[in-house]
C-alpha cells in the first residue's frame, strides 16, 4: 500500500482491501495500519446501543417512561455526564438502596439520617446531588406532557442536551479518551 502511494502516485483512500469477516481482522488490520502510518477505515457495523450519546438519551427516556425508578436514574448519572465524583454516586446509590428512594421520593429532599449529626453534612451533600440530576429532569418530564408529537419530544431533547451542555462534556471524554491512548 505505501509503495502505491508513494510510486504509483495513488491516494490512500484509492485502496480498498476486502474481506470476508471483517470483525476478525480489524483490530489486526488497525494495528498494522498503525504501525506502518497508513490511515485506515473499517466499515464494520456497531451496535447502536454503544454509542454514549444514544445510551445518555435512552436514558433520559427511560427516567420518564419509568417514573424516576431508582435503576433508570442511577443508570443515567453513572454514564458520567452528572459531573459527580464516583465515591459520591456510590454513597447515593447505597443512600437509596437502603430508604428506597424512588419515583416521587426522588423530588423531595432527602429526610433518613438528617437527625444524626454524624450523617447531616453526607445527608446535605446528597441532596445538592439530587437536585442537581433531578430538577432538570423533572422539568423536561414536565415538558412532554406539554408537547407529545415526535417533533415536539425531539426539540424539547434537543434543548435539554444542550442545556446539560453535552457536546462540552463529550469532548471533554474524547479528550480524556486520547490521553489514555484509547482513541
């Protein structure tokens, strides 16, 4: 490929190599590629469920389709786009497990444990957490049941994402990704 390039006065893009099972060669293929300098692109299909921004907005979805059930909104702050520290979402998580927080206790501050002075100031810090994710959620919730139409669900998404400042956020991941050498 690279004498191609280099002699024949081809483009990488001129190349196409095809085979038969792609999904066992590729991460061979992208090695390669790799370590030769040659750009490549696999068109390999890939489940739509892999990717970040669907799973956030399948998410978003399934908070108000299930009414705020503990799984859905622990499912959505544990994508990573919350802005919460990991320790925190697991003392949330086991918070909630052990008051069975759900579907409307998830509107209303957090009340077990406030009365322990050795627990209030964990018990406060929750509830900053809670409000954060849930308020905007609830609005949005809120919204639907303004606007049902496709057209109107999509815009009122739209504009949530873009309230969460989403597109900030994926880039900060991408960033962290290519640092780790994962991109």
């Amino acid at each position: 490929i690279r004498k191609l390039v280099e002699n024949e006065n081809l483009r990488y893009r001129d190349i196409s190599i095809i085979t038969k099972n792609i999904s066992q060669y590729s991460s061979l293929v992208r090695a390669i590629f790799d370590r030769y300098d040659i750009p490549v692109f696999i068109d390999e299909k890939r489940d739509l469920n892999q990717n970040i921004i669907v799973q956030y907005v399948l998410s978003i979805l399934d908070i108000i389709i299930n009414n705020f059930s503990l799984e859905s909104v622990l499912g959505y702050i544990k994508l990573g786009f919350c802005d919460i520290d990991k320790d925190e979402i697991f003392k949330l998580e086991n918070y909630c497990i052990k008051w069975g927080i759900k579907q409307n206790k998830w509107k209303k501050d957090f009340i077990y444990e406030t009365d322990r002075s050795d627990k209030k100031q964990e018990i406060e810090r929750l509830n900053e957490i809670r409000k954060q994710v849930i308020e905007p959620l609830v609005k949005l919730q809120g919204d639907f049941k303004q606007d049902k139409t496709a057209s109107g669900i999509t815009k009122l998404l739209y504009s949530f994402l873009q309230n969460q400042d989403i597109e900030n956020k994926l880039n900060i991941k991408i960033k962290e990704l290519e640092e780790k050498g994962l991109v």
